[in-house]
C-alpha cells in the first residue's frame, strides 16, 4: 500500500500545481504606431490582391521564368547557408523535446553485484569476534525514482520558453530562404541586364566600325581628314572597353549565382538571354498583413514570447522547489535469494527547498529577465518599422523608375533620331563629323541606360516581394511545438 501511495501523491502535487504559476501572462507588444490603412504609393500599374496571390513557397513563379524557376530550386536543394538553416532547426526541436521530459518522473536503476573475502586479521570493533576470514556476496538491483513538482510553474515556463525559441528557429529559416532566393533572383535579373546591356555596346561598336570604315574611305579620297579618322577610332576603342567591363560584371555575378545554387564557379555557366519585358504587377494586400506575412518580424515576436518565459522563471526562483524521490529494489548477500520478498527494501522522501537569503541573486535575475524582455519588445518595434519602410522603398522605387524608363524611351528614339540626321548632314556634307561621334555616343548612353533601368525594375520588384515576405505566412508556425505525450514516461 505505500508503494501505490507514492504515484497516487505524485499525481495529486501535480494536479495541484497545475493551476499555479507565477510568470507573467505572454501578449504580443504593440507596434510603435497603428499600421495605416493602405500604402502611401499605389501606381495605376498595382494590382490590389490578397496576400495569397503571391505563390506561397515558390514566389519567384510570380516573374514567370522557367530559368530562374530552376535555379531557385537548385539552391533549395543544395545551398549550404540553407542547410546550416534547417540544421538549427532541427537542434531547436530536439532541445524542446529535452524541456518537455522535465514533465515526467526519471526513474534509474543500477544493478551490480560482487563477491568479496573480509581478511582474518582486520581491525577490531567493538567486542572481539572470532578473527577468521570471511567470503560473502552483495548484490543490488536498486531502483531511484524522482520527480520535480511544478509547484510556480518553472517547467511550463521553460517549456513555453523552448517552444519559442522553436518558432523563432523556424521563421529564422523561412527568412534565410527568403533572403536567398531573393538574393538570387536579383543576381539572376541583374546578369540578365548585363546580357541586354552586351547586346546595346556590341550594336554599338558594329555601327562604330562601320563609321569608322566610312570615315577611313573618305580620307583616302581626300574628303575627310585624319582627325576625324583618330576621333571615331578613338571612340570605337572606348566603346570595346565598355563592353569589357560589362562581360566582366556578368561573370562576377555569374559566380555569384554558381555559389548560391552549390556549383563551384569556375564550372558553372548561364547561357546569354537578353532581358526583355518589365516587372509583373505584384499584390500589395493592406499593410497590417505585413505583420503576418514577414518572417523576420515572426522570429522577433516569438524572441519577445521567450523572454517572457524568461521572466517567468526568474519569478519562479523566488517559490519552494519541491523534490519528490524514492527508492526501492533488491538487496542481498546471496543471489538465489536476490529476487524474494525479504530483500525488498524501500524508501520514499520530499525535498522543499525555499530561498531565504542568497545575496540579492534572485532580484537581480529578475531585473535582468525584465531588461531582456524589454529590449526584445523594441528590436520588434524597429523590426516592424524597418519592414514598413522596405515597402514603402520598394512601391516609391518602382513608380520612379517606371516613370523614369518611360522618359528614357523617349530619350533612345530621340537620339536614335539625331543620329540619322547627323549622318545625312555629314555625308551630305553639311557637318563635321564630330556631330556624328557626339550622337553615336548620346545614344549608347542613352540605350545602355534604357537598358540599366529595366533591370534596376526588375531587382526591385524582387526585392519588394521579399518585403512583403514573399508570400509566407505566421500560421504556419503553429505546427512548429512540441507538448509533453505520455509516450516519454517510458522513454530514454
């Protein structure tokens, strides 16, 4: 009958402890100001869609590019930063089964045994016995069994703590692949305007090459002088190096592009493809869905949740720390007779264990936990902050180069224009050919800019796609916890 007692008082310090806790009830901060209503630019080309409009897990599908498609897939498979990624995770999921067993009794055995002789001659005790060596055998199969009552709630508080400090290795994983495939999204638009940016100084040094043979059969006619021959030659060559720069800057970012996707560079290749077209139109939804779908804004308020916890065992400290234990098992000198009832044996205690004076330790943790939690609630605040301002970069940045890329369409047909004049006046006679140089070079310019400003579209409408979180969602970290199952009272 006292063995049962020893479960069934277990049972009851439990269901006792269960409605007393003294850490501080978790709700999640405010923002710094109420979100707006709507975002400050909306330009005509914005559609107004949910947030579920941009695919969820594959964003980048929104720019439909077969290309790009394949190698954000690549770098979901292999990218190693990624990888590290989910290893954190996995270590976060595992130390929050590790906080849950502080739920469960651990209940140890450690069975031994040996056979000894006592010498003859030892030291005498007491009244003298007869001095004649002894052989004897001791055997044990003990049992110790423990159990920490949650009396002030120090394991649910632990637990709660470990659970956030999971979501929060969660979200920091959806922002590392958000981060990397829009890092590499904007690589890949980037180099894709470099091809374009190829094509326009390569058209160039062809029309170069040509003025060039004309001026140069001119001057041997007699018509034109070698300063016209030396100008155009020297723009001809200054046209060549740009277009070694500009193969320069797409190998950089091919590599770059090589690393993210886990290819060593120097056996990597991106074919050519001239980017063409303009951004696609991208869902805005209302700014208050920013809270929910910005994964660095999740991993911050989930850091807020685990401080809280952290409170809560900081107060916790100042309560009775109450210790259930007991022993029992088999104890005798014989082994034929180890497993009979006299040699059963039992013990079973309690430990409450009270702070009184400990100098101060325990306030002064409490005031650390409190400063922690604080700090943690502003780092949200200006994450918050920090993820408004991004939209707002972002939808400011397209409409001004939209409306940029549209003037300087205008500008490339008009120098386009000038430049045909400038050949019919020359060849007519009517001009030096200086005229011709200064137009050829107006629109180089100009295209290479036209070109310049599709691309600089095309990098900020990713990157405003991974302001708006690309397409992820908090709820998803609900799945991400871990509760105590009575599976583990029979578990290592």
């Amino acid at each position: 009958m006292k063995r049962t007692a020893i479960p069934a008082t277990v049972a009851v310090v439990i269901a006792l402890a269960a409605g007393c806790t003294v850490g501080p009830r978790y709700v999640r901060p405010a923002t710094p100001a109420p979100a707006p209503d709507a975002w400050r630019m909306q330009p005509p080309w914005q559609q107004a869609a949910p947030k579920d409009a941009i695919p969820k897990g594959t964003w980048w599908a929104i720019f439909n590019d077969t290309r790009l498609n394949d190698y954000e897939q690549q770098l979901l498979k292999v990218n190693p930063s990624l990888a590290a990624a989910k290893d954190r995770l996995e270590q976060a999921r595992s130390l929050a089964r590790v906080a849950s067993s502080n739920f469960f009794p651990q209940l140890s055995t450690d069975p031994n045994g040996l056979r000894q002789r006592i010498s003859g001659n030892r030291q005498l005790t007491g009244a003298a016995p007869p001095l004649y060596p002894v052989d004897q055998g001791v055997y044990n199969i003990p049992f110790s069994l423990s159990y920490e009552a949650d009396l002030f709630g120090s394991v649910r508080s632990n637990m709660r703590a470990a659970n956030a400090t999971l979501q929060a290795t969660a979200a920091d994983l959806q922002n590392a692949q958000l981060v990397l495939t829009a890092e590499l999204a904007a690589d890949y638009f980037t180099l894709r305007e470099l091809d374009a940016e190829m094509q326009v100084v390569q058209s160039s040094v062809e029309i170069e090459q040509k003025g060039l043979d004309l001026v140069r059969r001119r001057h041997d006619g007699g018509i034109a002088s070698g300063l016209e021959v030396a100008q155009q030659a020297s723009l001809l060559d200054g046209t060549k190096t740009q277009l070694s720069l500009v193969e320069q800057q797409r190998k950089q970012y091919e590599h770059a592009i090589a690393v993210l996707t886990g290819n060593p560079p120097s056996t990597f290749n991106v074919p050519a493809f001239a980017l063409v077209g303009a951004p696609p139109p991208i869902p805005l939804g209302i700014p208050s869905d920013l809270l929910e779908r910005r994964p660095d804004i999740a991993s911050a308020e989930r850091t807020v949740a685990y401080q809280n916890a952290q409170v809560g065992l900081a107060r916790a400290a100042f309560y009775p720390l109450l210790s259930l234990t007991s022993s029992n098992g088999y104890q005798s000198r014989d082994i034929t007779t180890l497993l009979s009832t006299p040699s059963a044996f039992w013990t079973v205690g309690a430990d409450l264990l009270q702070p009184v004076f400990n100098g101060g330790r325990n306030r002064a943790n409490l005031a650390a936990a409190k400063a922690s939690y604080d700090n943690a609630v502003e780092n949200y605040r200006q994450t918050v902050l920090t993820a408004f301002q991004q939209v707002e970069d972002g939808l400011s940045g397209l409409d001004t180069l939209s409306r940029a890329a549209a003037t300087q369409q205008a500008a490339v047909e008009d120098s386009q224009h000038a430049l045909q004049i400038a050949n019919n006046r020359y060849v007519g006679g009517v001009t030096n050919y200086l005229d011709v140089i200064t137009a050829q070079s107006t629109l180089l310019a100009d295209q290479r800019l036209a070109v310049q400003l599709l691309g600089q579209r095309m990098v900020t409408s990713v990157y405003l796609v991974k302001a708006l979180g690309g397409g992820w969602d908090a709820a998803q970290l609900q799945k991400e916890q871990v509760h105590p199952k009575a599976i583990q009272t029979i578990q290592q």
